[in-house]
C-alpha cells in the first residue's frame, strides 16, 4: 500500500489567536485566496504527489466547486459524505 498525502488549506492571515488559546473570532480571512487562487495551490500539491485535496475554514464551497470543475476530467471527485472507513 502507498500512503495517501495530500492538503487541506485554511484561507486565514495566520492562526497565531489560537496557539496562544484565544478564540477563532480574532481570526481574519485572507482576501487573496479567491477560488481560482486556491484551485491553483492544489493543482500544484497534485502535481507535487498529494492524493487527496479539499479544504477547511474559510474555503468555501464556492473554492470546492472552481476546483472540481478545473480538476474533475484530470482527478477523480469524492464527496467527503461518500467516503467509507477501511476503502
């Protein structure tokens, strides 16, 4: 069996509120990261080896959507709803 490797990204300016224990409301959205940008950094993470790409806060499903339709011919497209334990 090959290891499964892969990103998912956060769109916050930095994560720094939470290290020292304050809350997620300090926290702010990068502005840069649109759909198409983030598309772009997961094209190159499957470029790179990455097997599983998706997204956490701050990528919306706006971001989901520019990338499964960029990348739908090229990869196959999992809803994470879909996954089963030990597939």
């Amino acid at each position: 069996l090959y290891p499964v490797v892969g990103g998912y990204a956060n769109a916050f300016t930095t994560v720094e509120p939470m290290a020292r224990g304050q809350s997620v409301d300090l926290l702010e959205a990068r502005a840069d990261v649109s759909p198409h940008a983030y598309t772009q950094f997961v094209r190159q993470w499957l470029d790179d080896g990455a097997s599983v790409a998706g997204g956490c806060c701050e990528i919306t499903p706006r971001h989901i959507a520019d990338m499964a339709n960029a990348l739908g011919n090229d990869c196959q497209l999992i809803k994470f709803s879909e996954l089963r334990p030990g597939a």
